[in-house]
C-alpha cells in the first residue's frame, strides 16, 4: 500500500484552506471546516425479507466504497411493514481519512458525470450543523459495479458529514472540493 494522500486530500491542504481562510476571515488552519467523515447507507426496503438481497447489497457497497459494509438491523418492530426487530434493513460504511477523500474523488470525478440528465447535486440538502446529505438513485454509476449482474437497481444515500456549525461556510468547502451544485 502506498502512501502518497489522494490527490484531493492534497488540494485541501494546499487550496482550499488557504481559500476559506480568506473567504471567511479564519485566523488559525484549524478553524477551518473539514470533511469528517462520509456514511454511505443503503437499505434495500422491500428486499430485506430475502437475505440474499441483504447479502448482494452489502457486497455492492464493499466494492464501491473500498470498505466492507456492515449489515443495519430493525431497532424495533413495524407490523405496517412486516419488519421484526433485529431483521436486517440495509448496510452502511463509514469511511474517514484517506479512503474518504479517494471515494469523494470518484464520486465527483467518475460516478456523479455518469448519471443520465444530471444538473448538479440540490443546495438544499444542508442539515442545522453543515453536514449535507443527497441521494443516488442508482448504484450502476459506479465502474466498480458490472451492469451486467445486477439483479435490481438499488439506491443509496451518502452524508459527508462536515461539522462546521455553518451551511455557507460547509458549501463552500464542498464547492472547492469540486462537488457540482445547481446554481444557487
């Protein structure tokens, strides 16, 4: 394994802080909002009574993140929906450091392009505490996943959790990392 840090790791460091620095007037490198962590989370609704589409869900998500995905289970039981407490839902990875960074660098770069009609990610998926949270409709827009084995099209939600306190500030580090917003 090598260690050189992925090339937008790199850009961070070197562009975008300097950049919020003077955008926001921050005094001290530490002060400036930082890509945390990033959760990918897939549930599979309908397929959770089959715990091969569990099983195929989880291994999806391991080959696109890089990282093994763990299984959700229900918290509690919903009879409307024939889940028992403890059956699995979905699977979720949370990646941080560097196999953050290169998984952002793909999203952006390679899967995002790839989808059909695609305008830019929605401003408004901003949380209180600067986080953003947006869906992928479907997974094949990733090259670690063949079309041709796909039994069903499945879709994730991804969290790039910030934890600046602030949207403009969040929006900006995530516009400088390269992430395509519609025209605010």
């Amino acid at each position: 394994m090598e260690n050189r840090k992925p090339s937008l790791q790199e850009f961070y460091h070197q562009e975008a802080v300097p950049q919020m620095m003077k955008t926001f007037g921050y005094r001290n490198r530490l002060a400036v909002p930082r890509l945390r962590k990033i959760i990918v989370n897939m549930g599979v609704g309908k397929g959770a009574e089959d715990i091969k589409v569990v099983e195929t869900a989880q291994n999806e998500l391991t080959q696109i993140t890089g990282q093994k995905a763990v299984i959700t289970r229900a918290k509690k039981a919903i009879s409307n929906f024939k889940i028992k407490q403890g059956s699995p839902v979905g699977c979720r990875v949370t990646l941080r450091r560097r196999r953050m960074y290169e998984f952002l660098e793909r999203l952006v770069r390679i899967a995002l392009p790839r989808v059909r009609d695609f305008r830019g990610l929605n401003s408004r998926g901003f949380d209180g505490g600067g986080n953003y949270t947006f869906g992928i409709q479907e997974q094949n827009i990733f090259p670690e996943i063949e079309t041709d084995r796909l039994t069903r099209a499945q879709g994730m939600d991804v969290t790039l959790v910030i934890g600046s306190g602030s949207k403009e500030a969040s929006y900006e580090l995530l516009r400088l990392l390269g992430v395509p917003f519609r025209g605010k």
